[in-house]
C-alpha cells in the first residue's frame, strides 16, 4: 500500500542532529547534505510512484523519496550497495539529506531497494513510462522556477546517471541464468561444472553485486560471458532440449558477441529491444520508445 513520507516536514525539536554545537549544524545545513534535503529530496512528488504498489490495504511502503534519494547518492558517489546501505544507516549527512535526524529511524532491509527497481523496471516494460526521468524533470522544473534560471541561454547535457541501476539488473539476469543450469545436470555433470559455477551460487542474484561498485560491473559482465560460452558449448549435445539450456543459449547471444578470439560484451545500447528480462517470463522484454531503448533515467546535468 502506498503512503506518502511526510514525516521530514516536522523534524523533533530535539535530537541527535539539533544536539550537535551550533557550528556544526550550520556547517551541515550549508553542506551538500542540506541542498540536497532542501532541493531534490523535498521536491520529489511521490505520488507518482503510487502506480507501483497494491492498491488495497497491506503494509505501507518504505519512503519513496528516501529510495530514489538513495539512488541519486549511488550515481553520483560511486557507491557498492554495501557502501550505500552502510552510509544510509550510520552517515549523518546522509541521513540527513533524507530527512532523518535519528539513527535509526527508518531503517529497512537491503533487498526494499532491489524489489523497487523491480518495480521500475515492471512498469517501464508494461507501460513504457520511466517514473525516474518524470521525477527528475519535475525536481528540474521546479528548481528553474525558483531560481529563475533561463534555459534558453544555458547548455544543457544529458548523462544517463543511472547506467549502474540498468548494469545492476543486467548482472542479476546473467547471474540468475547461471543459477538455475545446475537443476538440468546429472550428479556427473554437476561434480564437473561445480567449479565455474560455483561463485554464483550463493543466494539471491543480487547479493552477487552487493559488494560490487559500479565501476566494476563490465568486467564481471565480461567473466560471466567466459562462462556462459564455455557452457553453451559443452551441453549442447545432452541438453539442448532442457529449458535452462535454452534460456541459457538465448541470454548470451542477446548479450555478447564472439570475437576474433574471445568473448565481447554487447554494449547496454546495443540489447535488442527484444532481450529477455526474465527466466521465468520469455515474453518480458525491454519497451522500445521512438528511436531507442528506454531504461533507466536521463538527467539535464547543467
């Protein structure tokens, strides 16, 4: 169920933010910190995200604002998903950028993030709407408002600043599939391949790349390929039939290319709007809008 944080607006008149020395919480206010509470966290319209949750009575959702903050931080600082988590429950400024005052306070699991991306990612499929651009653009809007800037006169950049969250998702896919070739092997054939396999197998995909930062996402693409050729070589002969065979076969080759002498990794731009974005659904793919694929978020970066 969805539920607006409205929290922040009220902040305690007392807590460990306003028991800091007046020096130090002037020196936090003027900060990156509290531009980026004043200027983007407080701006964010978090109702159009309500599209994505049950309409129906169930647990209110975790903070909207507070999770595209989160990931506004990750672009921009670099972080792992470890490194965000730790910074999002022990970093005041940070804390504060999203508008707690208390350690502690609105504390939640690791795996809300990944389950919103999801979501993000669901909806764009099915309705070829990305809510992140729409959100940013609104924050935009609203600062040229405000400072009254004229864009006219202004160059204007765009960066994709969330190439890492569609990155994220591509890792966990590949991971996935790697995942589930064991259920189609023999006792023999899995003994064999135990060891390549093995430093996927551990839990959920996305713990594969909670540790990882997003600078190093390519080369584990890159890895993960080695692999899969390797594998959609060798079974060929005994499980071409198997359906983990042939989602097997079907994610490489949307993914990488052979080259002269080794794997290549496809570039994200060049995924087929037609790319598998699910083992368990093979008619889930990525919308197509205009003359290019639409994930993630584009940012004016002035």
């Amino acid at each position: 169920m969805f539920r607006k944080n409205q929290r922040h607006i009220q902040p305690p008149l007392v807590s460990e933010v306003t028991r800091l020395p007046e020096g130090q919480y002037k020196r936090l206010e003027q900060s990156w910190a509290g531009v980026f509470y004043r200027e983007v966290f407080s701006r964010l319209e978090e109702s159009a995200f309500a599209c994505l949750y049950a309409n129906m009575p169930s647990r209110p959702n975790t903070a909207v604002n507070v999770l595209v903050g989160l990931e506004f931080m990750k672009s921009g600082f670099g972080w792992s998903d470890e490194e965000l988590y730790d910074e999002f429950l022990y970093n005041v400024q940070v804390r504060y950028a999203l508008g707690y005052h208390e350690l502690g306070e609105g504390e939640f699991d690791i795996r809300t993030l990944y389950n919103f991306r999801q979501r993000l990612g669901q909806y764009m499929q099915q309705e070829g709407i990305n809510l992140l651009e729409q959100a940013f653009e609104q924050i935009t809007d609203e600062q040229l408002v405000k400072f009254q800037l004229k864009t006219g006169k202004q160059r204007m950049d765009s960066t994709q600043i969330a190439s890492n969250i569609r990155q994220h998702g591509r890792l966990q896919l590949l991971v996935e599939v790697l995942q589930r070739i064991p259920r189609m092997l023999t006792e023999v054939d899995q003994a064999h391949y135990a060891e390549i396999l093995e430093p996927f197998m551990h839990g959920h995909p996305g713990w594969y790349v909670y540790r990882m930062k997003p600078s190093e996402f390519p080369e584990h693409i890159r890895r993960i390929g080695l692999v899969m050729h390797q594998l959609v070589t060798e079974l060929k002969p005994t499980y071409a039939q198997q359906k983990e065979y042939q989602v097997l076969d079907r994610v490489f080759g949307e993914h990488y290319q052979l080259g002269k002498s080794t794997v290549v990794p496809k570039d994200q731009k060049d995924l087929a709007a037609t790319s598998l974005q699910s083992p368990d659904d093979w008619e889930a793919t990525t919308r197509e809008v205009g003359s290019g694929l639409k994930q993630g978020y584009v940012a004016n970066v002035a």
